[in-house]
C-alpha cells in the first residue's frame, strides 16, 4: 500500500534578529515517519517540543530547513489555533473553503449539513464566528479540515473544548476515516484511551521515538 505521506531527516530551527535575542534554537533534528492508509497515529510531547512545528510542515504550510516529505493524496489540516475569520458567518466560512478546496456550491452545502448535524451546530450556520463559544469554534474548525475528503487528517490538540457527545461524535467519526482507508494524526500533550491508536510517537529533543 502507497504511503499517504513519507517523512525523512525533516529538520527546522528557530532564530531571533533582535538584538541580544540571536540564540537560535533546533527543534526538529531529524524526523522520520511514514503514514499508510487506514491507521491512527498519535504523537505526544510536552509544551515546545515541536508538535506543532511538525504538524505545520506535515500540511505543508511551513518549510522544513532540511529533509524530505512526499505526500499522496488530499491532506485536511485542523490547527490548535482555529483558522476562521470573524466577521464571516458558519455558512460563509464553509462557502469560502469549499470553493478554495474547488467543491461545487451544491456540494458544500451538503456537506456542510452533513457535518452539523454530525457535530450539532445546526443552529449557529448564520451566526457570526466571532459570536460562537470556543466549543462551537472548534466543531467548525474540525468540519473545515473535514470538508473536502481528505485522504490524511491532520489534528493538533482537536478536542480541546468538546462536550461529551461531541467527544463521543469524534471518535465515531475517527472509525469511519479508518474503514475508507483514510489515516489519522492526533497531536497532543498525552494521549487518552490509547486502544484506539495504531502507533504512538513522543516527540522529544528534536526527535519521534516510537512508543506503540
């Protein structure tokens, strides 16, 4: 089976230009992972490991400093901090990805009631962002990464500020990715029930030691 996406020596490393500030810091130093269909991973760390630095350069939208990534197929990418924008209402934000993932309007409407329903925020499609709560926030921001049938989902800290149905909506919907081949990455500080991962990573000093 083709890997969905194929990490190799992937380094990154931070520096200051201000004065007195120049220290840089290597927070990747040579990670190495590779991602077939149907599979969950989890990948933990503590704060300023690098999580999600390497979560960023998994989506593609940061530039490693060295390394190689071949990525197969449609990638959804669910940051911890929520890619919206506030003065555009739910149904707004979806219309507005959907088109940029180059989905028929038909279609993101459909879509996009599908994933309500799913994650139980009917009500909120023609409120504003910035007058949800950060719980109806991040049900969207799941959504967003979740609307165009992404073939490797990428989730950093995704169920921050959940409820308890919607935990439970979470990992039903884990299930069905999984049964279409689809794989899953879940960074996090700690990983709970760990029986629902196919591997483990730790994150630490630059590198991914495999846990599981």
């Amino acid at each position: 089976m083709q890997n969905l996406i194929e990490v190799e020596g992937i380094t990154k490393t931070y520096s200051s230009n201000l004065p007195f500030f120049g220290r840089e810091e290597e927070v990747l130093k040579g990670v190495d992972i590779k991602m077939e269909g149907g599979k969950i991973i989890g990948i933990v760390g503590e704060n300023g490991s690098g999580k999600s630095t390497l979560m960023k350069i998994l989506a593609g939208v940061m530039k490693p400093d060295s390394g190689s990534i071949e990525r197969n197929g449609r990638i959804g990418w669910c940051p911890q901090e929520k890619l919206l924008y506030d003065r555009l209402t739910v149904d707004e934000t979806f219309t507005l990805f959907g088109l940029g993932y180059d989905m028929e309007r038909w279609n993101i409407r459909k879509v996009e009631k599908e994933l309500a329903e799913r994650f139980g925020f009917e009500e909120y499609l023609d409120y504003q962002v910035d007058k949800l709560s950060e719980g109806v926030k991040q049900k969207v921001n799941l959504s967003i990464a979740l609307m165009h049938d992404p073939d490797l989902l990428l989730l950093d800290e995704p169920y921050e500020g959940f409820d308890w149905n919607t935990y439970l909506n979470f990992w039903e919907m884990t299930e069905d990715l999984i049964a279409n081949e689809k794989s899953i990455v879940v960074i996090s500080h700690f990983v709970n029930e760990r029986e629902r991962f196919d591997s483990i990573y730790e994150l630490e000093d630059g590198l991914l030691r495999k846990e599981k």
